[in-house]
C-alpha cells in the first residue's frame, strides 16, 4: 500500500480525531449521556479534579470569558459541574466536577480505550504505538491540551 501524500496529513489526522470522537460520542449516548460533544469532554478535562474558577477555565480553553462562562452553564445545566463557595474568597465561585461528570469521564476514557483497542485490531499494535509515540513528540507546543482558541 503506497502512503498518502503528507499534505493529506491534517485531513487524515482530523478524519481519524472525528471517528474515534464520533464512535464515543455514540457509546456515550447509549450510556445515558445523549447530546455530549467534543467541547464538553475538553472543558471536563479542563476544569480538572481541583476545579477552577470559569476565568480560568478560559484561560485552560483559550476562549472569552463570555465562552467559558456559556460552557460552565451548559455544563451544569447536563449536572456534569457545580458552583461551589471558594473558602479563600467567599465572593468567588469554583467549578467543580459532580459524580455525574466523573462517571461521564470514566465511560469516556472505557470508550476510547474499547475504539483504540480496535484500532490495534486493525493494524496491529505496532501501528498504534507508532503513531502514539509521533504525535506525543510532535503534539508538544506551547498551548495547554484542551485550548481550543482557534475552533470558532
């Protein structure tokens, strides 16, 4: 089989991104989680086991603060996230991640595991880790994983 040309690359990699999404999004579904999308997953990963405030979760997003505060309210609309008092500052308010939005994370991560385990199936291990291995080397720059400022 003749590789692809290198300017199929991005088209290639998104391809792959939004299969590998899509296929989870449908397990995600069948698991009580209807109407969950990439953006939700990342603001998730974003807001972290420590929680953070909706500035700095633009910040993590790199989107307007209008955004962040959008996706917090979507978020705790779905009950995945709640407002919590900070103990330093009364005034201020943390978003913090409810067991419902741990147990969507946990199904998340079974579901990409079950979807990159048929991957392997596919073409092998050593494909899989190959391709791994490339994109965390070349996958490192100076944005945080979940920043998705340019996604308009």
């Amino acid at each position: 089989m003749q590789p692809a040309d290198d300017l199929a690359m991005p088209f290639l990699l998104m391809g792959a991104f939004r299969t590998l999404v899509d296929a989870v999004h449908e397990q995600l579904a069948q698991d009580g989680f209807p109407g969950i999308r990439a953006h939700h997953g990342f603001a998730l990963q974003a807001i972290g086991a420590d929680g953070c405030t909706s500035v700095e979760l633009g910040d993590r997003l790199g989107v307007s603060k209008q955004a962040a505060a959008k996706t917090a309210k979507s978020l705790e609309t779905m009950g995945l996230v709640d407002r919590r008092t900070n103990d330093r500052d009364r005034r201020e308010r943390t978003l913090a991640i409810t067991p419902r939005g741990r147990l969507l994370l946990d199904l998340s991560a079974a579901a990409f595991r079950q979807e990159v385990s048929a991957w392997r199936t596919k073409v092998g291990d050593d494909h899989v880790d190959a391709t791994l291995t490339t994109l965390s080397t070349i996958g490192r720059g100076t944005r945080s994983h979940t920043d998705l400022s340019d996604w308009s």
